[in-house]
C-alpha cells in the first residue's frame, strides 16, 4: 500500500471557523509533511515532523497549528483563516528523514477555500 | 538559500517524440539531492526520477533520463517516446539533507499532443 490519503477532498470554511485537515499513511513511514500550493504554484513547504516531533516549521502563521498524534496520522487545524489562506493543502511522506533520497509520496491534498 | 528555475513554463510534444525540461538551481552546499514531480491535473504529485548530487552518473527511469551537470548547476529531464500520460505539471526540485526541506521549481506544463 503506497497510499497517501487526505480528508476532505474540498472544505469551504469562514474566516471565523476552526477546521481541521486530516492525513494518514499505513508505509511505516516515520517522516511527514504538509505544503501548501497556489493555484499555478509550486507546493511550498510549510511543516515536517519526523518520529511524530515537528522537526521544520516554515515560519507558518500560528493560525496553522500541526499536530502528529501518531506515525501514521497528521492533521493540521486551522483557525480565523485569511481568504489569502485558499490554496491545495497537500500531505505527503517519506521512510525518514535519515535518507534524502527517499521518495516523498503525496496525497491528493484537500482544497481549502476560506470566505 | 536555494532556489530552483524552471525557464519554460509551457512546452508541447508530438506523441512518440522526444522532449527536454530545463532547471537549473543556485547552492552553496555540496551534499544534496535532486527531483523531477510530475504532478498530471488533478491527480497526485508522483516522483518521475532522483539523483544524488554525489553521483556523477545520470540517472534513468526507463523512457526518463535526466542530464546532470554539477558545475553547471544543471538539471534537465529528457523524456522518450512521449505518451499521452506524460501530460502534467513537471516541477523539479531540490532538497538538502538532514530536514529534507524540499524547495520546487515554478514547474513546466508539458502537453503531449497526439
């Protein structure tokens, strides 16, 4: 199973609602990570957490609040979003963050449009 | 900080053709890795093809080989016998050990017409 997958597919929110993006993976995969990705825009990314510590965080607003409650499960809440904020929010992971040439498998993403 | 160019932001190829992406990147490491995404419209980013920056030999994936030019800072991905599959987003990109902070290329949009 090389799966990624991300719930929701699509999530509409206000500025003033909390919401919460969910990823899971069942590699064994020990590194993940979310991006974010304008439409016609390379994925940035934004956090990575390895062994369930964040390990980077991108100077990301602290309106994205990471959270990695086990290995195969990443979820990322968010709180009084911008409408600047609507982007493809993508998960992806990898074996560990030992090895660099590991491939990063991604998820579908959730697209995320904030009113 | 590393930065990647992408120069061609659309490209067209015959079915059966060949076509090559350029990408270039700015570094002052010397450990690091390099990446070819493809990402086809809305579908899932996959990895079309890796190298090492410590290996001198281009890598291959099949019809997908890449030119690896060190000095030059030079990255290109050659695609053979283009398919109507090979339609996507090509992002290169680069990452450096040890976060695996990955950075992209603004990406090709590559059409293969039949």
């Amino acid at each position: 199973d090389t799966e990624v997958t991300q719930t929701p597919k699509h999530l509409v929110m206000g500025m003033t609602n909390k919401k919460s993006l969910k990823c899971e993976q069942h590699m064994g995969h020990r590194a993940m990570y979310w991006y974010k990705q304008k439409a016609k825009k390379p994925p940035e990314l934004m956090f990575v957490y390895s062994y369930e510590k964040l390990s980077i965080n991108e100077s990301v607003p602290s309106r994205f609040s990471p959270e990695c409650p086990n290995s195969s499960l990443l979820n990322l809440h968010l709180h009084a979003l911008q409408p600047e904020d609507s982007a493809l929010y993508l998960c992806a992971s990898s074996e560990s963050l030992g090895n660099p040439a590991d491939e990063q498998y991604f998820g579908p993403g959730t697209r995320l449009t904030v009113t | 900080a590393q930065t990647v160019t992408q120069s061609q932001p659309e490209m067209s190829v015959q079915e059966a053709e060949t076509v090559t992406l350029s990408c270039t990147y700015d570094t002052s490491e010397s450990n690091y890795y390099l990446f070819w995404y493809k990402q086809p419209p809305s579908r899932q980013m996959i990895l079309v093809i890796r190298q090492e920056a410590y290996k001198q030999q281009n890598a291959t994936e099949n019809r997908f080989s890449v030119n690896f030019q060190k000095a030059a800072k030079s990255f290109s991905l050659k695609i053979s016998d283009s398919q109507l599959g090979d339609t996507a987003m090509y992002f290169c990109a680069f990452m450096k050990p040890p976060n695996n902070d990955m950075r992209f290329g603004a990406g090709t949009r590559l059409t293969v017409k039949p």
